[in-house]
C-alpha cells in the first residue's frame, strides 16, 4: 500500500513533550491506516536526549525514519530536510512540543481522499501550559466556503495545513531560514493552489508559551520576521497575484508586525521604536497602488505606520492597556473536552483562478 500522508516532525529541545507528539499521530490508527501513514522525525541536532529517543521509537516502529542533521539549522531548513525524505502524496509538518487529538489523522486521511485538493486547512486549539485551551480567533472562517481571500486569514502556519508532495516539487515552496519562517511559505502555499480544501475540524493541539518557544521568548531575533516578509513579497511580485490579494496580504502583513511590536513577550520596549520604524519601512517599500487601510482601531494603527508616526503610536498603545486592564474581568476560558475533538463536517473545496 502506497503511503499516502507523510508527517514530518522536526525535534529540538523538546525532551518533555516529543513521546506524547509522536504517540498521538500514531495513537487509535488501525493497521491499514498505518500503512499509509509515514513518520518523518528530523533530529536537528537537539542537545537533550531528543535524538535517542527519536532511535528508540524507530527501532519499536516500522513506519517511523529518523534523519539526524549534523548541526542545528533551525525550524524551517528542518522541515525542509524532512521533506525532502518524505515519499507520501501529502505532507503535514508537525511540531514537535504539540500534538494531536485522538482521530486527527484519520479525519486528514478521508479529507484528503474524498477532495484530492492541493492544499487542506484544518482547525485547532490553542493550549496553554496551565492545560487551558482556547478557540482560534481565525477558527471561524474554516466553516465558510474556502475561498483564497478567506483562507488567508486563517492562521498563517505550516502545521494548520497539509499540502500535496508533488504540489510543493512543482512550485519550488520551502522554508526559509531564519525565525518566522512560516511567513515566507504557508502563503504562497495558498496562492500556488489550485484547489484548496478545509476540514472545520479540530486536528491540533498548539501548545502557546512554553518556555523557550519563540514566541514567548524576547529577542532581536524577531527581527527577522522583516526578511521573511521580503521574501513573501517578492514571491508574490513574482507571480500573478490579483490586486485585491496583494491588497488583503498587505493589510495582514502588517498587523502581524504590530502584533509582534505590542506583545511584551516578544518586543523588549528598548526595540520597539526601532521594530516600529522598520515596519514603516516595509510599508513604504510593499504598499500596494491605490491601497486602502482597513477602517477602525486597526485602520488607525496602520495609517499611523504609514505615516512612521512611532510617538502617536506608542501613545495610543499606552492608554489602549491601560483602559483595557480597568476594564478586564476574570474570565473562565470555555471548557474544550480533553480527547473528543469539535464534530468533524464534510471537507469543502473551492476553485482558484
């Protein structure tokens, strides 16, 4: 039997969580599910105990390789090492400190089966280290018609969608290096696409703040979110991508960055002005003809980018905290069982031209 999805897992420092990832890809799958069903783990030279582990589950299971690289090459030049080893018609990268609710996998296996698209969308959950789990806030266009405009706005990450082997050959998508480095691929995933599908489904646990993950982790590496957006762009400058999708990319380019230059978590506030200013940059250089912010407190946002207005900014962001930390409740996160995931719907494609 021909394999037919391919899961690559990329491993570094994740000792505590890597069994319960690679257990949940495998866990209620019958034999013949099994069999089309790869695991790719790409030790990349993780320091712990990562690596023996990764030999120990190989040596238990058949449908399990393990590649390990040599030096440390970062998340996206990890994936693409896994990939290019992978033999499955499709490929979901996975990360290694998350996993998988019971049945994710079967659920892909019949979606991507009965649409045979080049790209398939799913749904997950957010997961915090005190074990509370939150709805997406872009969860909610997954169960709409999977238009290219509105799958844009779901969650721009490499493990919320799974894409064809040969799909990604042909259009030349990998990961570049660096931090961010799902920028740079999981939209032209999209935009290369002629058929995309989304299962409205929940098939992944995402853990948010674990100690060490970039994005609870201060850093100048942040920066380098910037170079990624120069590769989206030239990607898109590149290729004949419509007005109005330059347009809506453009507008979710930079509110990413303004989340990244408001989160404390990330932005030391020595770096903020600095993040804020080569954001105008990349707005002056990327501004598409005739483009029009969005209205409201985030069309404000953006025009005071636009006009590199860092004073009034910084401004507007102080008193935006404070207001809300007056206003701010306690508030019980609505609970999400443990092990059944949302009822699965029919998986749903849609032509792009």
């Amino acid at each position: 039997m021909s394999v037919r999805l391919s899961v690559v897992v990329p491993v570094y420092r994740v000792e505590p969580y890597l069994m319960e990832c690679l257990d949940s890809i495998r866990a209620g799958l019958t034999l013949d599910e099994l069999a089309r069903v790869e695991i790719i783990a790409v030790d990349d030279a993780s320091p712990d105990r990562c690596g023996a582990m990764l030999d120990d589950f190989q040596a238990r299971h058949d449908f399990v390789r393990v590649e390990h690289l040599p030096h440390n090459v970062g998340l996206g030049l990890a994936r693409n090492a896994g990939l290019a080893e992978a033999t499955g018609d499709y490929v979901w990268f996975v990360d290694s400190d998350d996993r998988l609710p019971d049945g994710s996998v079967r659920a892909v296996l019949e979606a991507l089966d009965a649409e045979r698209p080049d790209v398939l969308l799913i749904d997950h959950l957010r997961v915090h280290e005190d074990g509370r789990r939150k709805v997406d806030a872009s969860s909610h266009l997954l169960a709409g018609e999977p238009a290219l405009e509105r799958m844009l706005g779901v969650q721009h990450t490499a493990w919320n969608r799974i894409a064809g082997r040969k799909f990604l050959r042909r259009n030349g998508l990998r990961f570049g290096p660096g931090w961010y480095e799902d920028v740079s691929f999981s939209h032209p995933v999209l935009l290369a696409a002629d058929r995309i599908a989304a299962l409205n489904r929940v098939c992944y646990h995402y853990r948010v703040g674990r100690l060490g993950a970039i994005t609870a982790t201060r850093s100048v590496r942040h920066f380098e979110a910037f170079d990624q957006y120069d590769r989206l762009q030239e990607w898109v400058a590149a290729h004949a991508v419509s007005p109005e999708i330059r347009a809506r990319l453009f507008t979710l380019m930079i509110s990413h960055l303004l989340v990244v230059a408001g989160n404390d978590g990330r932005m030391h506030p020595a770096h903020r002005r600095r993040f804020f200013e080569k954001t105008a940059a990349l707005h002056r250089r990327h501004r598409p003809q005739g483009y029009h912010p969005p209205s409201g407190m985030s069309g404000l946002k953006h025009r005071l980018v636009s006009s590199g207005a860092y004073g009034v900014y910084s401004l507007l962001r102080t008193g935006y905290r404070v207001a809300g930390k007056r206003r701010r409740k306690p508030e019980r996160t609505p609970l999400v069982s443990r092990e059944v995931p949302s009822a699965p719907h029919p998986a749903q494609s849609a032509s792009i031209i």
